[in-house]
C-alpha cells in the first residue's frame, strides 16, 4: 500500500496522525468521524463496547478505513485493540485462548506462537491490523494489582523467551504487535489505571529484569512499542515524571541505548496517572516532546480533539520542533507501508472458522499443561462425579483493572453437568450462609478470583473450613491468592478463566489428568 510522501501532508494531518483514539459505539459516531475525517487521525482503539458480532466488526473496520481514505490525507488506519488472551480479550465471540502465565506456566515457548497464530488470524478476519501484545512486564511482584498473568512469568528470560515468539509469530501473519509497558510494569503495587506508581529498580537490576525482555524483542525486530506511565527515579531523578513524558526514558534509553527504530505509543493518556497530574491534553505534548510517536487517548472526544489541538499550537509555537513530528510521521508510515492494513475476505461461515481443528487441539494441549497445583496434594480423583458437588464461587470473575469481568462460576457449573456430575452453585456474596447451606461432609469446590481485593472470598473459605469441610481451592484468575490463604490446601490455579482452561480444571479435578503447569517462582515449596 502507498503511503502519501511526507512533504505532501499539511501540520494538522500529520499530526492526526499521532493520534489514535477510542469511541463508545458499535457504529462510526459523528465525533469519531470529524476526528478522522476533519483531524486525520492516524488510528482506531476497539475495545468491547464497539464489538458485537465478527460480522459487524468486519463492516465497523471497512467504514472507518473507507472515511479515512475519503478524507484529505488518504492514509489508512490502524486499528488496535488489546486481545492479549486470558482475562484481557476485547472481542466478544471466536476462540479463547489462555493467557501468558497461564501460557508461561507449560514452560513450552512454541505454545505462545501457537496463541498468537490463532490470535492473529481471528484479528485479521474482522480488519483488526494492531494488537497492544504481548505484555512484556516482568511480573515480579506478587501486589502487582495490573500485570500478574497478563505477565508472562516473574523471571525476565522466560518473558523475553515466550514475548518474542508471541510477537514474531503475529508479525507474520501480518499483524503488528506492540510489546508494553516499557520500561516495565511489573514491580509495582499500585495501579497507573489509578494513580502513579514508582520503580526504584537501577543500574544492573534494571537491565536484567525490566529491560530485557525490551531489549530482547527490540533486537528481533518488535513493530511497536508501549510506553509506562511509571516513575522510575533511578532514570528520570523524579519520583513524580511518569517514564511516558520523559525524555530520558524514551529518547535517551529506548531510542539510543537499546537501539529501537519502531512505533513508540503511550498507554491512554485518560489513565490517571497522566489525567490527574499534568492533564491529557498536555501530557500529548510533553510526550511527543519526549519521543512517543502514537498518543493514545481512549474515550473522550473532547479531549481527544483538545489534545490534537494542543499539539499543533505547541508546534505554531516553536514548543516543538516540525521536525520532531515529521520524525514520528515516517516511522507510522513506514510501518503502515510494511503492513497489509485491509482486512482478510471473510468466510462464509464466520469468523469461527478461520480457525482449524489442528489450532483447537494445539490450544486444548496449552489449557492442559497449564492447570498447576499450587499447595497440597490431590487424591486420585479429588472430585466424585457421583456425588453432588457444592461449587461455591464469586458471581464475577474479573482479575486485574484490565480485565474482562465474567462468570465463571456459572460456566463450571455447566462443564461439571454435561460431566453428569450433579452440582450447587452458591455464589459468594449472596446471603446463603455456607456454613447451613453446605451438608456436612459435602464435597466442595471452593473458587476464588484476587483475593486480596476480594477478601469476602477469604472469609468464605474459613466459614467453610469452621464448619469442618476440607474445600478444593481453585484459584481461577492469579494464582498469589494461594498467598491470602495460607493454611488452605489443596489450591490449584487456571491463571485465568477461559473455557479451555476451566474445561482443563474439570479434567483435573475429576481425575482424568494430571495438573502439568509449573508455578510462578515464589510460590515454589521447592
């Protein structure tokens, strides 16, 4: 596809095209169409309120890319979304696949290609051309409240291990992938969602556990890049500058120490951690100043227009130099050139069938040997399908801020029954109390989902306990909740609940396999 040359563009369309933005509809809103048509901008973030069916995402992708090629700067766009398995999957319909701990817990590299294929070819069916995967963050921190199995593991080699074979299998299938959140997120306890979180890692500590998997994916040739509004003093001499409008974060570390000549993205400059300090509009022009070629701005026309705005004054101003845009400017056109950036003809059938047989067995094996027994030991058959089975478990499953909210008590509760397996579901939070509602010595599946923002889910698993039951945990989104149930076993974990790791669990627990997943490292009894 043929880009316009640079020295055509005017300043308000080529800075459109450093913005992406984000809409609340299922269809073209008319502010999103003025942002496309009127400032050029230069991508499109989907997330689960835009997607119904792949049918209407296909025709959503066609309209926008259609106005953007009607529009004066005939540039197409990109149009992202965060589709990184587990827990954080925008679409609505297609195949699950397992999320990266989960996919970092098989300790089988070949299996993050696998999820990618398959991610990919679901993406390209509806005109999706930009995935914000893998997640690069280290997840060394079992408080982390954003990252933990988004990330794939707590050890940097093995993130950079599964990150690159994630990400060169999507390139592949002509999709571009974008590793974040760099400089890493994964030693923090609080949420950049929320307010401003600071690393205090430094010197050789920093460049083997934060930067490595960074470093490793920009040596392999990763596409794009996402930036961290993180605090990292050690690099910026400021526990208040979020690594996103720092120069010395994104200029001085990742362009010219480690050498990355792609995309460099912000997260959502809605996100707190920028919103509520220096303001969204202009922390897009402490960004771009500081080296971000893509600003992200989610959800509020009005800010989005403002911000666009904001960004062609400080450049009418000398604030910052044209040049700098035109530098930012070539490398999205470049990556739009390298990139088929139309969507695949869609099957007959839908997009389901993109699909094959042989990546549904590759991700049952995945679901499979991730199941990980975290404490304690099980008995042959942990579950007897002829007795009845208590399932007590939260009405919503939603793991990080991040996340997808669903139910996965009720989903269990189906997969027992086609097992013949008679079962109770009992929701925590209801005001059933357990320690009557639970027949003494009934069977019991205890599940929980981040305990630690979910303490009830605690207190549940006591009440059962004083009431003389001896309740399997399962652990169905993080497995540091085994960390707030310290005298519990046995706890077994999923890392996230997807169908197939969850059909994975019932296998378990009725004895038909072995759990196979290798735990995070600091929750190893060895």
């Amino acid at each position: 596809m043929t880009e316009p040359p640079l020295s055509t563009l005017s300043l308000e369309q080529k800075v459109g095209q450093l913005f992406h933005v984000g809409f609340p509809e299922t269809e073209p809103t008319p502010a999103l169409e003025e942002l496309i048509c009127d400032y050029h901008v230069g991508g499109v973030i989907y997330f689960s309120r835009n997607l119904e069916t792949p049918e209407q995402t296909r025709s959503l992708s066609k309209a926008l890319q259609q106005r953007a090629l009607d529009s004066g700067a005939e540039i197409p766009l990109l149009l992202s979304v965060d589709q990184e398995g587990g827990t954080v999957r925008r679409l609505p319909y297609g195949t699950d696949v397992p999320g990266q701990m989960a996919v970092g817990a098989t300790e089988t590299p070949v299996n993050a290609a696998t999820v990618a294929r398959v991610t990919a070819k679901q993406l390209r069916d509806v005109g999706i051309n930009f995935n914000l995967a893998p997640v690069l963050d280290v997840n060394n921190n079992p408080e982390n409240p954003v990252i933990g199995v988004r990330s794939y593991s707590e050890d940097a080699e093995t993130v950079a291990t599964f990150g690159t074979r994630y990400f060169e299998t999507l390139q592949s299938e002509s999709v571009v992938a974008c590793g974040k959140h760099f400089p890493g997120h994964g030693d923090t306890a609080t949420d950049s969602h929320a307010e401003l979180p600071v690393v205090d890692a430094h010197g050789d500590r920093l460049e083997e556990v934060e930067l490595r998997p960074f470093a490793r994916a920009i040596e392999a040739g990763i596409d794009a890049i996402m930036t961290a509004h993180v605090a990292f003093p050690a690099i910026t001499g400021s526990e208040t500058k979020p690594a996103t409008l720092s120069p010395a974060v994104l200029t001085d570390l990742l362009r010219d120490e480690l050498g990355f000549t792609g995309v460099l993205t912000t997260d959502c400059m809605e996100m707190n951690a920028i919103a509520e300090t220096v303001g969204t509009a202009r922390g897009a022009v402490e960004a771009i100043a500081a080296g971000a070629d893509v600003v992200l701005v989610s959800h509020s026309p009005d800010k989005q227009r403002r911000a666009i705005e904001r960004v062609i004054d400080a450049v009418e101003r000398g604030e910052i130099a044209e040049t700098r845009i035109d530098e930012s400017v070539r490398r999205i056109l470049t990556l739009k050139s390298n990139r088929d950036l139309q969507p695949a003809p869609l099957t007959e059938s839908g997009s389901e069938t993109v699909i094959t047989g042989d990546d549904r067995v590759a991700l049952r094996t995945i679901s499979r040997d991730a199941v990980t027994l975290l404490r304690g030991n099980l008995d042959t058959r942990p579950i007897d399908p002829n007795d009845q089975l208590h399932l007590i478990a939260p009405a919503q499953t939603s793991g990080s801020p991040a996340a997808e909210s669903q139910s996965a008590g009720s989903v269990l509760e189906s997969l027992f029954e086609k097992r013949d397996v008679d079962t109770r579901l009992i929701e925590i939070g209801s005001e059933t109390d357990l320690k009557t509602a639970v027949p003494t010595a009934a069977q019991v599946l205890c599940c929980t989902a981040d305990v630690a923002r979910n303490p009830e889910q605690a207190t549940a698993v006591e009440a059962l306990r004083a009431a003389g039951h001896s309740p399997v945990v399962a652990a169905l989104t993080t497995p540091y909740d085994c960390l707030e149930l310290s005298q519990v076993e046995p706890v077994l974990t999923t890392y996230d609940p997807t169908l197939g790791n969850l059909t994975a669990l019932v296998d378990v627990l009725l004895g038909e396999q072995d759990p196979r997943g290798t735990p995070p490292t600091s929750l190893r009894s060895d």
